[in-house]
C-alpha cells in the first residue's frame, strides 16, 4: 500500500461528499466564503498537481472564479483522475525530490511533504465548510479519514 496514493484516494472521496452536501442546500453555494474556500482548495490542489506531471498553472488562472459551480465540481473531479493516475507507480525517489516552491524563498520541501500539505489543506477547508453548513442549519458530511477506511475505501461519488 502506497501511504500517499491511498491519502489522495481518500481526499478525492472527501472532496465528492463535500461537493454533495454543498449542492444538496444551494444556500450554501451562494455564500461568499464558501465560494472563497472551494476556489482557494481547488487552486492548490491544480498548483501542486504540476509537480507529479500536471500542467504548470499560473497563479491568475487559480484564482480566477469559475462560470458555474457544475464546472468547478468538474474540475476537482478531473483534478482527482489526474492526481490518481499520476501516482500510479510512483517511487520513493520520486517523493524525496525536492521542489521549487517560489513564494516560500530558498526552502525546496520534497515532493511527498507538498503532497500532504494538499490533503491537510484541504482537509483544514473542508472543515471550515462543513462549519458554515452547522451554521446555515444543513448537517455535513462525516468525511473523517477513518469513516472513508471504515466504508471499505469507497470509490468518490460525484455529483
């Protein structure tokens, strides 16, 4: 078992049950921090998917808003198959390279320490989210890391 890959397996699930309940209660679509965190999570996860093979993205075009929320679902969508399948056979020489980060100076971080600033970070705004669904009276999804291992590592249903 790959620690990482089976990681990124379970943000993609996560990151599906977030994008449900979110457009189970549209309300919650509308709110601009909501709006913020989703680009904000989706515009790392495109960033860093440069360094296991992605395309280079530049920093406008993640901040830039999507035209409808069905094409930012999308594009987590697409981001995770991408993700996914660049893992596949990765190395432990290919997660000890280090990269490039430019906005954090001389640090060159190894490739698996960005890779699980991804997943936390975006575990960290999910959590932010799933407090404003309390707040707008909608329950969130349990997307604990152990229900996805307890479910049996289910498949990501997106909507």
């Amino acid at each position: 078992m790959d620690p990482i890959r089976d990681l990124y397996l379970y943000e993609a699930w996560a990151d599906a049950e977030h994008w449900r309940a979110l457009l189970a209660f549209p309300a919650t679509l509308e709110d601009v921090g909501v709006q913020g965190r989703l680009l904000h999570i989706h515009g790392v996860q495109r960033w860093y998917l440069a360094p296991i093979g992605g395309p280079p993205v530049e920093r406008e075009e993640l901040e830039r808003p999507f035209a409808s929320m069905p094409q930012m679902v999308a594009s987590f969508r697409h981001y995770h198959e991408a993700a996914a399948e660049r893992l596949e056979g990765m190395t432990e020489a290919d997660y000890r390279r280090s990269i490039e980060l430019p906005w954090f100076g001389p640090a060159r971080p190894a490739l698996v320490e960005c890779m699980l600033q991804v997943i936390l970070h975006g575990q960290y705004h999910r959590g932010q989210n799933a407090t404003r669904l309390r707040e707008l009276g909608r329950t969130p999804p349990a997307t604990d890391y152990i229900v996805w291992v307890t479910k049996g590592r289910p498949a990501p249903s997106w909507p």
